[in-house]
C-alpha cells in the first residue's frame, strides 16, 4: 500500500499529528510519502517531528501557504495542487491530517471537473474545528454542510466529539465512515510542582496561572492579562506565566497593559520557541491552566494536555470545551469576551483548583487521548484495508458513556 500524508501546515498541532500517522503507517510496511510546503520544510517543526523518520519516508514540498490572496483563491490553489500530487503519486490511500479548510473547495473543484484523478482513491480526513455544526443552521453552516455532504471525503474523523454526536444524526451520514479520533495529549511524564518551577526559573511560592502555547491574538492572551491586573491587588498570591511565542505585536501589546507585575515578580513572560520539554514543565508548575479563547468551538490541544496532567483548566464556555469541561468536572469555564465577568471567574477558578482532583470521566478521557490510542484509531481504516487484525482501543464513547 501507498500513503499520502497531505499536510501543508507546519505550527502547532499540525505536524505532531501528521508525524504520528506516519511512523504508525511505516511501521506497518505502508509505503509513505508526506506532501508540504515549502514553508515548512524550512522548519523547526519538520525536524523536530519527521527529522526521526526521514530515512524512511519521502518528503516533497511543491507549494506555497504564504499568500496575500482571498481565502477562496487561496485554497483553490492548494486544492490544486493536492490534486496534482495524487496525480504525481498515484497513492492507494490518502490521509489529510486537517482538512477543514481544504474540503469545501475541493468539493466545489471536484463539482467542476478538476478531480478527476481522485476517482477510486479512498480519502481519509481529520476534521478539527467543524463549527458549522456548532452554528444556529445559518446561511454559512447550511452550505459548509453542503459541501462536505457533497465531497469526496467519504472517511471522516473528527477531534471534536460533540460535533461528531451531530453530524452521526444526519442523514447523509450514514454512507460515511464516521469516528472521533483522540485530540491527544503527546504528555511528557509529569514532573513535580517545585521541579518544574525550578526548571521555568519560577518562584516556589504563590498561585501559578499559566497560559502557554503559541501566543496568537485569537487566544485571548490579552483579556486574560486585563483580568489578571484587575484582580491581582485582591489576590497577592496570585501568579501568571505566558509562555510561547508570540505572534508579532503582541509583546508590545503585552507590555503595555502588564505595567510593573514583571518588575514586582508577578507576570513572567517567556516569548520564545517551547519545546516539549518547556510546555510539560509549563503546565506542571501550574496550579490552573489558562486556555480561553474568544469565540473558539473546537478542542483544545491544551486542555488535554492539562487534563494528562492532571491540572484543572479556565477555558471558554462556547463548543466543545463549554460542553465537555463541566460534563466531566476539568474545570471552570468563561465568557473571555466579558471583561466585567472575567476576574470573578479567574477567581472562581483558582479557588476551585485549590481542592481539584480528576473526576472519573476525566481519567477515562486521558486513556482516550493516549498517543498510542491516537495511533490506533488513526490507522484502524488502513490495518481493516491491509486485512489486519482489529486492535482494541478506547472510543469516545467509552468516556462519554
């Protein structure tokens, strides 16, 4: 068997998904190639995820995401060329690790006549924000519906349960295959509070909120900081770490409204590349993770992080997270939008993690995001089409019962 692995994007979640499926597909004797772009061939993000498996795989960059073009022109383009690497490769199964973006349009150009050359391939697809099923059937989520009844994605797995629960009542559904897949937690061991404050040069005393990741203005970096300066006078104890690196802009934007907390020990900023190792002890030296992001609908990478670790979150009260992080006690949620609301529930949740401890239905979510249960159902599709044995796995609905 040939696999293509077709994923342009390099930054956050995209390429530690993409690298797994890979190395799950060598190990199988799948023949393997990954098609980018050449923005990320020129990254840190390739060799630190494929930089292991390179001599057994092939990796191709023949486009380019950087572009001032309209979204639509934008992905026609990469529509098209994914089109003219299936042409080039001739692959019996292909995998796109994120193709929210890319499946309207490649409906639209396969209505057209374009994809031709997709005819008797089987398409594997991983969906990770699918929001038009979050939406109140608007003209927009009506025809984003539209379009992935229509596309030539016929195995869907979706990161967001909750939206997988919507789309299986559907029914143009049912001549789908249909599954959630683990948003995973890529855990590191956990390291011990102090160990890993050490480690962040922290100190060991206060109430550590942290917020890492890539720091981009969508995360709601900014409304957490007003909260924090508001509320920071009634709570001394408190503690904020910002670590990840910033999109330009934001350091100034940062700066501007922290005033003196770095001078007074009370804000640390960390605007730099986290490793793997950085994140881990970033989320370790926490006593609540921070992950609320205006008007997000999907899962979040972080949160199922905190949750491998064993750290409640404060995330948004919109999507998946609004749904599954009361349903199985992660945490608290808010309104990031609300400035008048958002130091209250700071508060609220900082008093919360002072007693927190995972609830059964959250050990049971930390077995699904397992990286080798990622790997599992990931390849679950390809091992049925190779005439391999079935391997036991924990589905979403062994955690939502």
């Amino acid at each position: 068997m040939k696999l293509m692995l077709f994923e342009p994007a390099y930054q956050g979640h995209f390429f530690q998904y993409a690298a797994r499926i890979a190395r799950s597909a060598l190990d199988l004797g799948v023949e393997t190639t990954l098609v980018t772009s050449v923005e990320a061939e020129k990254s840190r993000e390739l060799s630190e995820h494929f930089g292991p498996l390179a001599a057994r795989l092939t990796i191709q960059a023949p486009l380019s995401v950087e572009s001032n073009r309209a979204a639509a022109a934008y992905w026609a383009a990469i529509c098209l060329k994914f089109i003219a690497a299936v042409k080039e490769h001739k692959p019996d199964h292909i995998i796109i690790p994120f193709a929210d973006g890319l499946t309207p349009m490649l409906t639209i150009l396969c209505k057209l006549g374009a994809g031709r050359a997709l005819r008797g391939r089987e398409i594997e697809a991983i969906f990770l924000r699918t929001s038009f099923l979050y939406r109140n059937r608007d003209t927009r989520s009506v025809i984003t519906e539209l379009l992935y009844r229509a596309s030539p994605v016929k195995t869907m797995r979706f990161l967001d349960g909750v939206t997988c629960e919507r789309l299986k009542l559907r029914p143009w559904s049912r001549n789908r295959s249909i599954m959630v897949i683990p948003d995973f937690s890529d855990t590191l061991p956990s390291i011990p509070k102090s160990a890993a404050r050490a480690a962040l040069g922290l100190e060991q005393t206060g109430e550590w909120i942290v917020c890492a990741g890539v720091m981009h203005p969508r995360k709601g970096i900014l409304q957490l900081l007003r909260a924090f300066v508001e509320l920071e006078p009634r709570r001394p104890e408190m503690r904020l770490l910002i670590a990840g690196e910033f999109y330009p802009g934001m350091a100034e934007q940062v700066s501007r409204i922290s005033g003196d907390l770095a001078a007074r020990g009370k804000l640390v900023l960390k605007n730099q590349f986290l490793n793997a190792e950085d994140l881990n002890a970033a989320l370790c030296a926490a006593e609540l993770v921070a992950a609320a992001y205006p008007g997000r609908l999907g899962t979040s990478g972080i949160v199922s992080r905190a949750v491998g670790h064993d750290r409640p979150v404060l995330t948004q009260y919109q999507g998946w997270c609004g749904q599954i992080v009361p349903r199985l006690k992660l945490g608290t949620v808010l309104d990031p939008a609300d400035a008048a609301t958002y130091p209250s529930k700071l508060a609220a949740g900082l008093d919360m993690a002072r007693t927190w401890t995972p609830s059964p239905a959250a050990e049971r979510l930390k077995q699904f995001w397992r990286p080798e249960n990622f790997d599992r159902l990931c390849i679950s599709r390809m091992r049925q089409r190779l005439g391999l044995p079935v391997v036991p796995a924990c589905h979403w609905d062994d955690v939502v019962g």
